[in-house]
C-alpha cells in the first residue's frame, strides 16, 4: 500500500467519457481489494494517496513530476486511437519518455499499423483472439478523421461517403 502522496499505477484514456466510465467500473471492484482509485476530470481535485489514476494523457501530464515518477504500472486503453493521433502520441512519449516502468499494457479492440510502429515489438507479448470484434464479411468499415470546425464536420464527411450505400456513422470527439 502506498503511504506517501505518490501513485502506483495511471489508466490512459482518449476521453473524459471513457475516464469517468473506466474510473467507476475500476471503484466498484478497487475496494474489495483495497485500492485506493481517483480520476483527473472535469473539475474534480484530485486525492492523494491513490494507488490508480485514470486520466487523459494531457490530464496526466499536468500532475507535478514527482507524482508522476511514481507510477510504476501503466495501461493505455484504446491504445489504438491513443496511439494513432499524433497529438496523443506525443503526449503519450512524454509520459513514458525515460521510464522503467513494471508493467506497460496496451489494450485495444484492433492492432493497427499505429500501434505496431509505436510498440516495442520485440519486448510485447500480444493475446489475442479471433472472435472478438469481428465483422460481418459484407460489411465495410471505413474510418474517417475530420478535423474542421464542427459547422463543416457533417458537410465533409457526407463528400466522403456513397450516398447509394446504407451506412452508419458513428461520432467521436476527441477530449483533452
């Protein structure tokens, strides 16, 4: 159990939605077990001591150093959009950069070409499965980014789809 103001272990995440969703999944179970979990989001003070942080990786950044330092365990969920956008993968290398972390777990519903070139390969174990997430043979998936001011947003991506073709889209925002 960590006694000082120090934290042992950050979950990474692209969202502010996806840090309040994992932060309370992780307090419904951290307590059975003793552990210590807060959050960095919308106008929430973060608490010392805490065993598990879960934060975006801009919200992680603005912790002190010496919080920061202490933090031996790191799990980059949705590592494939983290690791993907280069503004979250800058963030990502600050993080980590000069680290000897304990344990380092990417976990992701797809492997991209992103996430190969960021990992180190020869040092990554991957478990995979062959059913998770798998689609339909006939259905196409299509990933488009838009970076336009959000009056633009819907215009750019209806130039970019078949309009003869059913489709569905889904929206992101991305959360600093």
């Amino acid at each position: 159990r960590t006694v000082f103001n120090y934290i042992r272990a950050a979950v990474i995440l692209p969202t502010n939605e996806l840090v309040e969703q994992v932060y309370r999944t992780i307090k419904k179970v951290a307590h059975n077990v003793k552990l210590r979990v807060d959050k960095l989001g919308h106008g929430h003070q973060h608490r010392l001591p805490c065993d598990v942080i879960v934060g975006t990786p801009s919200k992680l950044l603005r912790l002190p150093f010496a919080q920061r330092r202490s933090i031996n365990h790191v799990v980059i969920d949705e590592s494939d959009t983290l690791l993907s956008d280069p503004e979250f993968k800058q963030q990502i290398d600050d993080l980590l950069k000069k680290r000897e972390l304990k344990s380092l777990i990417y976990c992701s519903a797809t492997i991209t070409d992103a996430m190969l070139k960021a990992v180190d390969t020869d040092n990554t174990v991957f478990i995979t499965t062959p059913q998770l997430h798998q689609t339909k043979p006939k259905v196409v998936v299509k990933t488009i980014v838009v970076r336009l001011p959000e009056e633009g947003r819907f215009q750019e991506i209806l130039k970019q789809i078949d309009p003869k073709e059913k489709t569905i889209i889904f929206c992101n925002s991305t959360a600093v």
